[in-house]
C-alpha cells in the first residue's frame, strides 16, 4: 500500500463520514480548527494530514482514526441519500409489520381466554 493509495482512502472515507455527520466543509474545518482549502485538498486526495489532525479528524466524526484510512468503508457510497430516500417507507412498513404482530398477540391471548373459559 502506498502513501497515494491512503490518502485515496482518506479522501473518500473523509468525505462519506462527514456527510453522514452532515457536516459542511466549513463546519468540519472550524470543528477541528484547520483551513477549508487545506480540508478540500484533503478530501480530493492533494494533502496529507498529520497524526494529530487525524485523531482530531476521527475524534470529531466519533469514529477511530484507523476508520478513516481503511480501503471499505462502514458506510457504503449513497447510503445516507437512500435511507433518508426510504425512511418514511421503512417507517411505515416496520410500522404495519408491529401492528400486525400485536393484532396476532392479542388475537392468541382472546383464544387462550375463550379455550379456559369453555
């Protein structure tokens, strides 16, 4: 693995782990008290960065600093622009799936009533 190899990957993983944080450049830069073109040259791969501006890269995002530098990532490309896409779906499906659950509980429960009773 060589020194471009790791800053691709912390370029790509910088970038996926701080828009999932929904955090913008700026906001990420003041975060960590660095400079927004040092940050953007960064994430396009142009810059490296120091031990400790790692650990303040990685502390910041709540994740370790050997995450940021793995060539596959925890959070796949897109994944926050699919489950915010789908989340009222997943909400309502999960939703109906409990409902039916607690509709067959109750159901078992009137059952065993009506058994004991008769």
């Amino acid at each position: 693995m060589t020194k471009q190899d790791l800053k691709a990957f912390l370029s790509q993983n910088l970038k996926k782990y701080r828009s999932y944080r929904k955090l913008s450049q700026a906001d990420f830069a003041e975060l960590i008290d660095i400079s927004v073109p040092f940050l953007s040259d960064v994430e396009n791969g142009k810059k490296w960065v120091s031990p400790v501006t790692l650990a303040k890269m990685a502390d910041a995002l709540n994740i370790e600093a050997y995450e940021l530098l793995k060539p596959d990532t925890i959070i796949p490309d897109n994944a926050v622009n699919i489950l915010d896409k789908y989340t009222s779906d997943i909400y309502q499906t999960f939703g109906e799936t409990l409902n039916k659950i607690h509709k067959n509980y109750i159901g078992q429960i009137n059952s065993k009533k009506t058994d004991t009773e008769a």
